[in-house]
C-alpha cells in the first residue's frame, strides 16, 4: 500500500528544519514506493524536483542509490549536505575545519570594509564566509554535481544567518520577511553562532542516521529538470513531486540565501528558470497539442475568461507552465529504462472557477510523450492549500474541492 505524502510532526524538525521547506512529502510515502517496486541490486533512484532531500535521505536508509537534481542551488545545498558519507569526516575534522574558517574570516575582516560600505554588514559577512569555505575545501564538484562536505558548511552559514536576521515566513510560507540583524551584533557574535549551530547541525545529522550502515550511492545535481545530465535508459525508478500549477513561488522560500549568495540578478534568474515559476515571458509559449485535450480546454477557458489579465499574464503563465511541463516529463521519459516507473504527487488547482485537473493532464501528457501506462494509486482530499490563502478566490467559487494524488506512469 502506498502511503501519504502529507508529512508527520517528526518531519518538521531536526534535520528536516534546516530550512523551512513547503513542499515536501513524508518518508513513509518514500518507503512505501520503494517497498511496492522489486528493485534490483545496484538500481538507481532518481528525484528531478529534489528539494530539502527527502527521496535521497529514505534511500540511503535502504541502502539504494539516489541522485537528485534541483534547479535552486540553494535547496541543492541543504539536500546534498544530508549524506551520510560525511559524518565520519565532520566528526573527526568537521570542527578544526570550521576554525581554519572562523581564523581566516576574521583575519579577512578589515579586507572586506569596501563591501560593508557597498553591500551591507549581512552581506558582505555572509559572502566572505563563502568565499572562504571554497578557498579551504578542495573543489571537487564537477557536472553539476554539489560536493556533499562543501555542502554542509554552505548549509551552516545559511541556516545560521536566516537565525540570526529572524527570517520569517509570512502569510504565504514561501514568502519571507528579513528582521535585520539584532542590535549590537558584532563579526563575534556572528562566527560564536557559527560553531553552536554546525555542533546542532552534525549532532542532527549524525542522529538521523544513527545504527544505519549505508552502502549505496547519493549524490545531488544542481540542473534543470528539463535538461537532466543523465544518460538515457539508466534510472530504475523515478520519486517526485513536481511543482504545483497554484502560483507558489518556489524560489521565494530562499530569496534571502539566493541574494545573498547571487545578489538580486541571480535570484531573479532562478526565479525566472524554475517549474512553476510566477514570472511570465514576453511572448507566450506556443500551444502544443501533445499536451493533451484536456489542457487544451483548461487554456481555452483561461485565455476567453472575463476576469482582468486572463488572456495576458494568466495565459501566459499556464502556458508557461504546461511547456515546462512537457519538456520535464519527456526528459523522464528519457532518463528511465524500460519497464521502470515514476511516482509523482500532484494535486489540482483552480482558476478562478475553473477548475485544473492537474494529475489528468499528467496522465494524458505521458501517454502522448509515448508511457505505457498511467495509474493513480492514492488519492486523498486536501484540508488546506495555497488556493485558499486568498480569500477573494471564493468570490468565483465557494466551495473548492482540493485533492492530491499519486499517479504512477510506466515507461
């Protein structure tokens, strides 16, 4: 039997809180899409919308190899400094490392007035802070994939600094509101922090995984779903959630770390690059008729619909979405052998008072792309969701009915 994808309480804390993270599912939805499939020895799991890194945290419990892949490297960061491969390093030279850090930061202090003055205090702290784990780790990422050791120090510096600057969510959870740093808080005070929270961050990390002896491989990619570096036919199974059609703004949840880390030009083009994304081009996407009838008719509706900006923001945005869409599933396609399967959760979504059967046009787009079989395998009703945050969406229907199900596509 599958399991839900809503998460417990245990998956809200611990390592599991190292960043905020909306859009996650359970591990016991992981689990139990692992258990349902016999696997053979060596198989290789894949989550192309990888996130906070749960698929890969579940796999290396059952000792099977897993790569993710996110866009955001950002969430790139937290998943792949959730390996298990690099507890015994950080446990016995996790903490001088750190010092070579904290000595070399505060020896590069005074260097780094100019970008206080030009960047702020925050910035220019957070900044030095990264430049100086890359200068003392060796560098070995390559083909877009993220070093897991370099990754959890990233991890620390961005957990500590959303601490420090009391960053919070505000009514929509993937938007975030910046406090400023407290009153009086000095270089000190900043690297003290640093050492409390790596010591947090290990201790977790190390608990989590605690009496598991893995073997297998787990490694996180920093690409686009659309264009995947894997080589055809060589994923066994796929485990996702791609992003919903309900205008979260993904790359809002690590607006301050992406800005931070890129400044506002390179968190807009992430924001710009991502699935479901709230940014629209300024040509529309062309309409294509492999996307399947039933999203035709969903555009059709969108684009003639009476209400301000349908056929110019809303149409674009769907479309936008529904080519993303297309190009995403055809790369999982792609990617997966013969006979293999992807589970994905998706749930519906509303337009006003249309309603968008988003799991249906899942299952009508795979069977074009050429999957052999799609199958909804759970389904349940959702009590809570982002279409109902605005209250000026009951004015075209009252009664919405949300449900988010699980579908799987067989290659």
């Amino acid at each position: 039997m599958i399991c839900s994808a809503k998460r417990g309480k245990n998956e809200r804390q611990g390592l599991h809180m190292w960043h905020p993270y909306y859009a996650g599912y359970s591990e016991s939805f992981v689990l139990s899409v692992l258990k349902s499939e016999k696997l053979a020895q060596g198989a290789v799991i894949l989550d192309p919308w990888m996130g906070s890194g749960t698929t890969g945290l579940v796999c290396q419990k059952e000792n099977i190899n897993c790569i993710g892949a996110d866009i955001n490297p950002i969430m790139s960061r937290f998943a792949a400094a959730k390996s298990h491969s690099i507890i015994a390093k950080l446990n016995d030279e996790g903490l001088p490392i750190l010092e070579r850090v904290i000595i070399k930061c505060k020896a590069s202090s005074q260097l780094s007035k100019y970008y206080i003055e030009t960047l702020g205090v925050e910035m220019s702290y957070f900044r030095l802070l990264i430049k100086i784990i890359d200068e003392t780790l060796p560098d070995k990422e390559h083909d877009f994939e993220m070093d897991s050791l370099k990754s959890f120090y990233y991890s620390v510096v961005y957990f500590t600094f959303r601490r420090l600057l009391d960053i919070k969510s505000g009514s929509n959870p993937t938007w975030v509101v910046n406090n400023g740093f407290k009153a009086g808080l000095i270089l000190d005070d900043i690297l003290s922090a640093l050492r409390c929270d790596f010591s947090l961050m290990l201790a977790q990390l190390t608990n989590y995984f605690n009496g598991v002896s893995v073997r297998s491989r787990y490694k996180v990619l920093n690409c686009d779903c659309k264009k995947l570096p894997i080589e055809n036919n060589s994923i066994d199974m796929i485990v996702t959630s791609p992003p919903y059609l309900t205008r979260i703004d993904y790359a809002a949840s690590t607006k301050f770390e992406l800005q931070m880390s890129f400044g506002l030009d390179g968190y807009q083009q992430v924001r710009k690059n991502s699935m479901g994304t709230t940014t629209v081009p300024k040509i529309a996407d062309p309409f294509n008729a492999l996307w399947g009838g039933i999203c035709l008719k969903v555009l059709e509706q969108v684009a003639s619909h009476n209400s301000r900006a349908s056929d110019t923001y809303y149409i674009k945005n769907k479309l936008r979405y529904f080519s993303d869409t297309f190009s995403a599933m055809s790369e999982i396609y792609r990617v997966l052998r013969d006979g293999c399967s992807a589970y994905l959760v998706i749930q519906n979504s509303y337009y006003k008072e249309i309603e968008i059967p988003l799991y249906d046009i899942y299952c009508e787009m795979a069977g074009n792309i050429g999957f052999s079989v799609c199958d909804v395998i759970r389904e349940e009703k959702v009590r809570a969701s982002f279409g109902k945050i605005n209250p000026k969406s009951s004015l075209y229907l009252k009664d919405k009915v949300y449900y988010e199900k699980i579908i799987r596509v067989t290659k």
